[in-house]
C-alpha cells in the first residue's frame, strides 16, 4: 500500500481508529504493566461508583421515627417493618442487606447531607460540578484529572470502565482511560493484514496518524494476552454471610464492571482510581420498587466487591466511594415518584473506614425552598480522599478548601 493510500485511510478512519483504540490499548497497557510493575502491596486504590439521575437519599438512609417523613411522602415511603435500622432514628432501604453488614462491621460511612452551595436541579449541571469539584465557577477539567495532572505520566493511573470517559477524569494536560466492557475484537484475514500494514511507522506522518497507527498496532500486538485476562473468573467472594431475601434482584452491569476491576486488580495493574457507574436513578414516577432494585444491585455488588478483594490480599487498601449529583425533593409527586433535590448521601466501604455517620442529618422541616439543606459539602470528602487515599495535597486539585473528615483510619 502506498504512502497516499495509507495517508487517505488514516485521514479518513485516523480520529475513529484513535477513539475506537485507545480504551482497548488501555486494557493491553494494563495487562502488560500487571506483569511488569504491578501495584506494590498495601498502596491505597479508590473506586468511585457514580449513580446517574440523582439518587434519592431520604428512601435510601431512612428516618423512619420522622413523623414527617411519611406525611411529606405517603405513597413512597416505607414503613419500618421493611427496613434495616442503623440507630433508633435512621434505618438502610429494606435492599442493602450487603452495605447493611458492612456497616455491621463498622466498613461503612455514611455521609449525610452532602452537596454544595446553591445547588442546581439540572443533571447536566449538578453531575459537572461533583466531577469538577468547582461550585462556584465553571471548570473544563475534573478533580481526579487534576491529580492525574500532578502526577507522573502514567496512563494505567485512572481507569474509567466504559466506552465514554466521565468528566471527572479528563485533567488540563492529561487523562485518565477508558476501558470498554465488551472485550476486545481484532479483525481477521485479509483485513487484519491490510490493518497491519497500515499500522506500520512512517517518518512522514503527522502526530495523530502516528497515534493512530501506533494504537493499530499495539492494538495487534496486544491482544493476544489480553483476551485471556478478561476470560479469567473474578476472584472469589467468600467471606460474605448467607442470607435469605433482600437481594432485590439479581446481578447487574454495576456487577459486571466491578467484577472487570476486581480481576485487573488480582492481576496486578498498577491503577490507584477506577470509575464504575449505574444509571436509572431519575425515579419520577413509580420509584418506590424500582428505586429499591437498583439499590439492592448497588449494595450488593460493592459488598461483594470488597469481599472479592479482601479474597485477593487487597481489602485494607481498597476504599469505595458512592454519590450521585443531587438527591430529591422532600415531597413525593402525583406518580408516586419525586422530582430533583439538593442533598443526598455519600458511602465509604472498606476495611479502613471507621463506619458510622457523619454530618447532620438535614432536617425535614426546615427545608430550603421545599429541599433538604446541605449541611457537609462535598468538597470535605474529596480533600480528605486526596490527601488520605491519593497522598496528593489537596491544594493543588482544591484550591485553598479547608474542610476536612475523620472518616478514615489514617486520620
């Protein structure tokens, strides 16, 4: 193939070979960096779950000794016989039998009242200022790509599962990756020959034809060990308890993603972040029964997750993180759902979290404008992450913030 025919193509398919590439050439990177520098023993790694369309915290940690609770909702709420109480006033949705014996174990914080200042009801908004870290004036950059920024260049660093990187991941100067969860698919015959040849080096291609044809070829190169990893069970969760009922379903894509995790870190990758997420929290109407399966997926599959990494030596550094942009308003609607809110809970899971609440439980009469008050900004928690977990200074992602939380056993 000429180099006009080879320059045409990669014109033509350079920016697609690129996208299509480098999540793939992100799982080879990982697989190989296992193997040659993996995460040395007792290095701190944080999972961030992210929950899409603002998840609603008042039918996820319950006051249900709140006489109000019930009369602001009285065809979602739940009465106490269905939950799982934490103390004489707050009790987990009736699903989270697995978050509920990590909080048996003291492994769980629960973070009450989290948000920020003059809260926005619009997805979009809400989801960019949690994963920018920056309330009060817009920023193109997220808070873990600022620390992939101060950090030394290493593409295993932050790993996001999904074809789509989220905002919180991109920084100024770098990224983190993205790893696909459909595996990974090389042509054959005459195409993988000719997908070859156009990969190899050419002194006269311009930087993104040179990325692109180095992607096809590592791309190539690769995926012959990678194919075998991502085949591997997930480790064994053998520590859980048996229990009858509450699982509220059965496995979910939250599952699938943390079970991807869970074998890369068995393997070794040298990643200190990875990003997993669950949609479906936009419960305008018929929330009620809904609501409690995707809760059940979520808590389920973190505590097996954790339980899989203790299996694997890692459960005292593995730290969970779970948020969601907005919770929702205090009043259910007229479809027996609720619309958006403000505050909501934040989760910590792991062997080094001190368990137990943190923050005021916002009251549920004086409400702001018919929204629970934020009374613990996020801000805390992702300062005492990055200086406790990341072992960043938080300055450099935060700016001056100065609140801080007690929520981890190293501080």
């Amino acid at each position: 193939m000429d180099t006009l025919s080879r320059r045409r193509f990669l014109q033509l398919s350079g920016a697609a070979i690129v996208g299509a590439t480098a999540p793939v050439l992100s799982i080879s990177q990982i697989v190989q960096a296992a193997q040659t520098r993996p995460l040395p023993a007792g290095t701190p790694i944080l999972v961030l779950v992210t929950l899409y369309g603002g998840n609603d915290g008042l039918n996820t940690v319950i006051p249900y000794q709140d006489a109000n609770y019930f009369q602001s909702r009285p065809d979602i709420s739940y009465s106490p016989s269905d939950l799982l109480p934490l103390d004489k006033e707050l009790a987990l949705n009736g699903s989270m039998t697995g978050m509920k014996n990590l909080w048996d174990q003291k492994k769980l914080a629960i973070i009450r009242g989290v948000g920020y200042p003059q809260s926005d009801r619009s997805h979009f908004t809400s989801m960019a200022i949690w994963q920018s870290a920056s309330p009060e004036a817009q920023s193109n950059s997220g808070w873990i790509g600022r620390w992939i920024d101060s950090q030394p260049r290493d593409p295993m660093l932050a790993i996001s599962l999904g074809s789509v990187l989220p905002p919180l991941m991109a920084g100024v100067n770098r990224s983190g990756s993205a790893l696909p969860l459909g595996g990974i698919f090389v042509p054959t015959g005459a195409l993988a020959m000719d997908c070859m040849r156009l990969s190899a080096p050419s002194a006269s291609d311009s930087k993104l034809l040179a990325t692109a044809a180095t992607s096809l070829r590592d791309l190539f190169d690769l995926s012959s060990t990678v194919t075998p990893i991502l085949k591997l069970p997930a480790p064994p969760a053998s520590d859980l308890p048996t229990s009858n009922g509450g699982s509220a379903g059965g496995g979910s894509d939250l599952q699938q993603q943390l079970d991807v995790v869970a074998k890369l870190i068995a393997a070794g990758a040298p990643t200190r972040v990875w990003s997993v997420s669950l949609g479906g929290f936009d419960t305008h109407a018929n929330e009620k029964g809904a609501q409690a399966v995707l809760l059940g997926n979520v808590s389920d599959a973190i505590s097996r997750f954790l339980s899989q990494m203790r299996s694997v030596s890692r459960g005292q550094d593995v730290t969970v993180m779970t948020y969601s942009e907005f919770g929702r308003r205090v009043r259910g609607n007229a479809s027996q759902g609720t619309d958006h809110g403000t505050s909501g809970p934040v989760f910590l899971a792991g062997d080094k979290i001190k368990g137990g609440f943190y923050g005021d439980q916002p009251s549920l009469t004086s409400l702001k404008d018919g929204d629970l008050a934020v009374t613990t900004d996020f801000r805390d928690i992702y300062a005492t992450v990055l200086e406790n977990i990341l072992m960043a200074p938080s300055e450099q992602i935060l700016g001056n913030w100065k609140g801080r939380m007690k929520f981890l056993g190293n501080n």
